[in-house]
C-alpha cells in the first residue's frame, strides 16, 4: 500500500505507479467522493470513451416493455 501526505495547501500527489495503472493524464479531472471515512478518486471519462463497452450484450429481459415507457 502507498502512502501520501497532504501538503499545507491540502493537495496530495498521486504516486506514479498508481497514475500508470489508472491511466491518469496531465490536467484530467477527478471527481472526489467522501462516504463512510474514505475517500475516493474517480477520473472523469467522457461517455465517448464507453462507446462498444457493451457490444454484444443481450438486454432481453433486463427491463419489462411497461417500463420503458
């Protein structure tokens, strides 16, 4: 596990391994969420990136006809 510490201007530096994982780039934007004592960073991705995430994927049944409404 790494560890970070926060600066006196509260910001944090994600370590290079990590970054490399995520994939994060130069200027990309985080959006932060706070439940239950953690924190967590999310990178915001563009619905653009999604596109034939799901290719193939049989919705049948998922949801009634009614519902669709």
């Amino acid at each position: 596990m790494t560890q970070v510490t926060i600066s006196s201007k509260f910001q944090v530096v994600i370590p290079k391994d990590i970054r490399g994982q995520a994939h994060l780039k130069k200027g990309e934007k985080l959006v932060a969420l706070f439940k239950d004592g953690v924190i967590t960073l999310i990178p915001e991705r563009p619905l653009k990136s999604l596109r034939g995430t799901f290719r193939g994927m049989n919705a049948e049944g998922v949801r009634e006809e009614r519902d669709r409404a």
